[in-house]
C-alpha cells in the first residue's frame, strides 16, 4: 500500500490547519463581496462562497491546477495530476510509482457490482449505471466504519483518503465494463497492472489502438477533465453532500448525478450528436455558407448551439484548444474534426450577433468528442462517463483537502420572495 502520497499530506495538513484558523480568527470580519438579487435568480453566478486550493478557473485564464495553466500539464498522466490536485506539486518518479503500485493493488472490484449493473435495464443511461455502481460500494467505507467507531475530528480525512483511493483505483474498469456491456462489445477485458491508469483503462475499452494514440488520448482525456475549481454543478454536489459527513461513495455517486445533466457533464454527448445531426441535415463537409445558415437558424429558433459558452470562462476554454491540437497532429483529415474546426470559426461570431451568451467561445465539450469519435467509440451516451473518470480525481482531492481543513457542514441561508419583495420596498 502506498506510503508516500500519505505521508506527505499527513506533513502537510497541520501547516494548512493553522494557516486557516489564524486568517479565520485575525481577518474572519473583512467582507470580501455582496449579493444582487439578480445573482439570487442567476444560479449564485459570481457569489464567492466557496474555497477550493485544488484549481482555479479564470476568466481570462481558464484552468489552472494549483498555480500551473492546464495547457502546460498536457504531458502528464492523470496520476501524476491526483498527486499535483492532493498536494500542490507533481510527484518525482518514486513517487509517481507508488501511487500508480498503490491503486493497483486496490483495483480489485467487488464481484457484487457486476450483478447489480447486470440486474439493471438495459435502456439504463451509462450515468445511471456508474453512478448506481459507485453507490452500490458503499458498504465497502472505510469512513463509515471509523465513524462508527468513533475516529476524531482531526483524523477524518484518512478513511476519506482510503475510500477515494479505492474508488479511483476501481473505476476504470467499471466503466470499461459499462462500456462493453451497454453497447454489445463482448466480454470484460482484464486490468493489466503493468499498463498506467489510463492505459490500462483505453485497454479496457477494448478500443483498436494499434498505433498507441487512442490511449494517448485517454491519458489527455483524463487529464483535461479532472478537476474545475469547486463551484461547477458536479463538484459543489459533492463538497454539500460530503460536508454532511456522507462518506465518499454517496459523495461522488451524487456528484456523477450532477454531471450527467446536459448544461454540464452530458454536453459532450450533445455536442456530438448536433454534429453528426448537423451533418446529416446538410451533408457531409457542409461549405462555412451552410453551417452559418444552419446554426443561425438554431439560434434564430431559441436553440443552444452546444458546446459554446460557459458560466465562468471569457475564453476559448484551453481544454478545447488541447483536444483541437490533439486533433490537428493526429487526425486533421477526419470529417467530423473538420466540422468542430469549422464551427470554431463560425459560432462564435454568431453567438455575439444573438448577444445573449456572455462567452461565445468553445467549451471543453466542443472537441472532446469527436476526437473518441475518430477511435471508432461512437457511442456517445458513454462519453460523460469517461468525463466522470475523470473528474473523480477532483472530487477525491477536494473532498480529502475539505475533511483534513476541518470544512464546516455546507449551508446556505434561503429567502422567500416577499422578503426580496420586502428588501426591494426598503429603497
Ligand atoms: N447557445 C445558445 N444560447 C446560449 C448559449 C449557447 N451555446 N450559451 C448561453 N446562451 C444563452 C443562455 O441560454 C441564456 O439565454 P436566456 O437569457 O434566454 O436564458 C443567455 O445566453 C445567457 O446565458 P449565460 O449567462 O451566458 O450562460 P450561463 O452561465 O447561464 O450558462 C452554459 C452557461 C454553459 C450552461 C450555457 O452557455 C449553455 O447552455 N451552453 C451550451 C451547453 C454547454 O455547452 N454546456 C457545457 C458547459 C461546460 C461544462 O460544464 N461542461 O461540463
């Protein structure tokens, strides 16, 4: 089991502890914003009511992993990412192999998790299906049996470490067999502990990759999406219900709930499928005349043209513009990578035009699935599942960083409308 990322959280976590009772107790009074109405009907956008050390996204930046912009961290391995996301910097070689060794050894999945999967219908969503199975583990808490044996507060982060890693070390090859079992693919393929995380999790699939490059994608995959501050739908889910002391099984079974809605984590499988509809309505390499004409008419209709637009971002998200690199070098004849070209120079404009999005430029989702698309993973009702691979990383790591801060149960104070009606009479 691994030593390593342990211990040097367990180094770390008193430092941090102190840091944030002494700005708490000497600056706990400084007012650092204030609530518009319009922000109580606008989904909280912009109320700053969180802390999250793991990432940050600016405006103007985009994603940023503890100080280091994501198009810098291309290279990486998702572990290598769990470890930068936990602890603030990239692990050394030692390092990196005792975790990769550590989530081995736990990445056996219970033999209960096929049959629950098995026993569910077979028009199940892929979401429902790997939601339900995070949560169908929940036996297995380590948190939960602590607790109930009465673990103390400054220690409660360790299950919650031990849970996380668990899950993360299991879930590959729960998605691999969602994938082979929804779409027909045969048999589950078995781990091979010699491949990394994603490798293993691309051989899994049992997708052609001859030359190597889909698993390349999947390591690109799974770093792009691991974490996205603490606010997005996805992620605050899963700091509310763990701040609760839900153990991380209830945590990031809700959190996948959250990303499976189509304004958020489902948008990848939406934007491909306006893609491949758009080409069916015009034909394939539509001229840049017909896609304008078509999208206009969408927007012109009251349409969402998907993949565009963000709640935070001001740019072209970075996260696309790896995915179109990725493309570019190793697939710029594809007709559906052509299309997702094509719209990067068509949309945006025409989302200024309408004047309503406040960003009218690409999000992650925009690219990321044409390029599975190109691999021959076509189904695209699974790709918000990879997305949740992915993003268990972030949840793990903000989870584990709120339990050793000590986090307060999450609770935010409702109004009714007469007293906004109330506090509006005031003048
Ligand atoms: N196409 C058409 N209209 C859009 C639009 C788009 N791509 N993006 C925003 N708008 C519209 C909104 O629907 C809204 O219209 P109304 O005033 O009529 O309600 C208006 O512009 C203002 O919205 P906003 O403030 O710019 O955007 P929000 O912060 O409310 O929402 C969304 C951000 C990402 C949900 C939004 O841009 C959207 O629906 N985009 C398409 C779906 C999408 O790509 N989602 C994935 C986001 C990334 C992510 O989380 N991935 O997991």
């Amino acid at each position: 089991m691994s030593k390593l990322l342990k211990e040097k959280l367990s180094t770390q976590i008193p430092a941090l502890r102190e840091e944030a009772k002494s700005i708490a107790k000497n600056h706990g009074s400084k007012v650092i914003g204030e609530v518009a109405i319009e922000q109580l009907y606008g989904g909280m956008r912009g109320i700053k009511g969180l802390i999250c050390d793991t990432s940050e996204v600016g405006l103007q930046t985009g994603l940023v992993i503890r100080g280091i912009p994501i198009l810098e961290l291309t290279e990486k391995l998702p572990e290598e990412i769990f470890y930068l996301l936990l602890t603030g910097s990239l692990p050394n070689a030692e390092e990196l192999n005792d975790l990769q060794n550590d989530l081995h050894s736990r990445s056996e999945v219970p033999a209960y998790v096929w049959d629950v999967l098995n026993a569910m219908p077979v028009d199940s969503h892929p979401m429902a299906m790997f939601s339900t199975a995070i949560n169908c583990m929940e036996k297995e808490s380590e948190f939960r049996t602590a607790y109930n044996k009465g673990i103390s507060k400054d220690k409660i982060w360790e299950p919650m470490y031990e849970d996380c890693l668990n899950i993360i070390a299991r879930v590959p090859q729960i998605a691999a067999f969602i994938y082979r079992k929804k779409f027909n693919k045969g048999d589950m393929i078995p781990p091979d502990h010699n491949l990394d995380w994603a490798g293993n999790f691309a051989m899994m699939l049992g997708i052609d990759d001859k030359d190597g490059t889909f698993s390349k994608l999947m390591r690109l995959y799974l770093v792009l999406h691991s974490d996205h501050e603490g606010g997005n739908v996805s992620a605050f889910t899963c700091l509310v219900i763990s701040s609760a002391l839900s153990d991380a099984y209830y945590s990031i079974s809700g959190a996948l709930n959250g990303l499976a809605g189509p304004l958020h984590g489902l948008a990848n499988q939406d934007c491909l499928k306006f893609i491949l509809k758009m080409r069916d309505d015009i034909g394939h390499s539509p001229t840049d005349d017909e896609v304008r004409k078509y999208c206009k008419n969408l927007l012109d209709s009251g349409g969402l043209v998907v993949g565009y637009g963000h709640a935070v971002l001001r740019i072209t998200d970075p996260r696309f513009t790896a995915f179109l690199d990725f493309g570019n070098k190793n697939f710029p004849d594809d007709g559906v990578f052509k299309m997702v070209a094509q719209l990067f120079e068509i949309v945006p404009d025409l989302l200024k035009e309408q004047g309503k999005a406040k960003d009218p430029w690409p999000n992650v989702d925009a690219a990321s699935g044409s390029t599975l698309y190109h691999y021959g993973l076509k189904e695209y009702d699974f790709y918000t599942v990879l997305f949740g691979v992915s993003r268990i990383l972030g949840f793990s790591s903000q989870m584990i960083v709120a339990r050793a801060m000590g986090s307060s149960l999450i609770r935010p104070k409702s109004v009714t409308t007469d007293w906004i009606k109330k506090e509006i009479a005031k003048g």
